[in-house]
C-alpha cells in the first residue's frame, strides 16, 4: 500500500470524501459500488466487479466463445479487461483500462457490430488499442439494468464480416453471464 499524505476526516454519519485525484485516477465515478475490507487497524476499500468474482467461470466462457466462433473472445468489467482467449489475445489482456469507446457501449447498452470491408469503424477496445481488428461485435452484460461489463469478438482476416452465428453466440455469452448475478 502506497501513502498519499492526504488525511481526512470522518463526519458525523461516519463519510469520508475521497479526494477528487484519486477517483480520477482509479477510475472511480459516481455510483461505483466499493467493496470495504479490513485488517487489523487497516480499512482498504476496493473498486468492486461482480464479473471479475467469477474470474474462473469468466476465463473458461472467454475460452470456450472463441473456440466455437473461431474469434478472439474478450469478456471485460466496466473497467479493464478481465480475460481474453484466442488468436491476438496477448495484445489484449493483462487487466488493460477499456477504451472511452467502449465505456460508451456500455453505457449506451446496446450491441456494437462493425467490419472494415462495410465501412464499418472499429472501437478499440483498451487505452493502448491493441490489435488491429477487421470485424468486431460488442455485447454488454446488464443485469438488473446495471451494466457490469461487456463480451467481445474480434477477427482479423482481411475482408472479413462478423457472421450472425457469431454475433448470436456473443449475446448469448453476455446473456449466460448476466444470468449469474439474477
């Protein structure tokens, strides 16, 4: 743990306002739900997603979506990559930060498809990019009208389209997803 040589004080219903730069900086926004661990005479609060408590189960369904598709499968909470598997996976995990494009996704709740041979614009889905897709489908995970994070596949053959199977097998992933946390 990391001191920040910021010291505040509890009020009388027991708040205490965390500074605005450290919300920046953990990505912290109105609403997010924080998970409250303790230790001792330590209190450390957490950014909490459901999706990444079931990181296992997370990592078997990115597994299993991309060798039905034949895609690289990306599963994702609102705040960085929580797993990907198939070809060009390395380029996208290791808990990257989501891209602004896909916050907005997310936040719109719908299903993003794109291909470059229609013109189509392809979102990157990290901070940094990462791979250089061709065709892509984005299906958010909303449970209880929060959205928790999304599922991804991305292909990268030239010329190629995101085929209805795979868009079909995407939203059924989100939807097999969501259903965990009914």
């Amino acid at each position: 743990m990391k001191a920040t040589g910021i010291v505040r004080r509890i009020d009388e219903l027991g708040r205490v306002v965390i500074p605005k730069e450290i919300r920046r900086t953990l990505r912290i926004k109105n609403g997010d739900p924080l998970e409250i661990f303790t230790e001792r005479d330590e209190l450390m609060l957490k950014k909490y997603s459901p999706i990444a408590a079931l990181e296992k189960f997370s990592e078997g369904t990115a597994r299993s979506l991309s060798e039905l598709s034949g895609h690289l499968a990306v599963i994702t909470d609102t705040d960085e990559v929580l797993c990907a598997a198939g070809e060009g996976r390395r380029e996208l995990g290791g808990r990257r930060h989501i891209s602004e494009a896909l916050a907005r996704v997310m936040q719109e709740r719908r299903r993003y498809v794109a291909c470059l041979a229609e013109g189509g614009e392809i979102l990157p889905l990290t901070e940094e990019g990462g791979a250089n897709a061709t065709a892509q489908v984005i299906v958010p995970v909303v449970c209880g009208g929060d959205c928790l994070g999304a599922v991804s596949l991305l292909t990268f053959a030239e010329g190629a389209r995101m085929e209805r199977g795979a868009v079909d097998l995407c939203h059924l992933t989100a939807e097999i997803l969501a259903s965990q946390f009914e």
